[in-house]
C-alpha cells in the first residue's frame, strides 16, 4: 500500500459550523493521519495522509455530515508523507 499526503484549503461557510469537528471525525472513521485547522482569513487548512482512496473519500464524507458548512472554493497539493505522524487531530489555528 502506497501512503500518500495531501493539503486542502477550503474557503467558504466553513468556520463556526462544525467543520473541523467533523473533518476529524471523517478522517478518524476513514483510517488517516494529519490535521485541521482554523486560518485567519476564514479559511480551514486541513492536512491528511494514508490510502489514496480513502484520502479520495474524504472531502465527499466532509460536505455530507457538516450540514451547516458550505465549501464555496478549495485548492488541494500532494506533499511528501510525514513518517511517524499516528493521529488525527483539531489545530487552532494561526
């Protein structure tokens, strides 16, 4: 299994909704490591590796379970995995 990393950054309705909250939660559920946190421009920066097909899943399981959230734009890059990162975890932010 090839273990990939990726950075998203979403802008929209997406601080003070639940969004971090559930970001973690899609995550934990589809096996991956990384992180999310609050930008101070009212964007979320999240940070994820593992499967690529979970990491495929993620953003689809994100817009489902966060009702009050709405991802208006979102840019996302590959990086190089991170080697001993054994979480998921909320940041608060910059």
């Amino acid at each position: 299994m090839s273990i990939q990393r990726r950075r998203w950054r979403f802008t929209g309705r997406v601080q003070g909704v639940g969004f971090r909250y559930f970001a973690t939660c899609a995550a934990r559920r589809l096996g991956l490591t990384g992180w999310v946190a609050n930008n101070w421009d009212g964007s979320v920066t999240l940070e994820a590796q593992g499967d690529p097909g979970q990491l495929e899943r993620l953003v689809p399981m994100i817009e489902q379970t966060c009702r009050w959230g709405r991802i208006e734009g979102m840019t996302v890059r590959n990086l190089p995995p991170e080697e001993h990162e054994y979480g998921f975890e909320e940041r608060s932010g910059d």
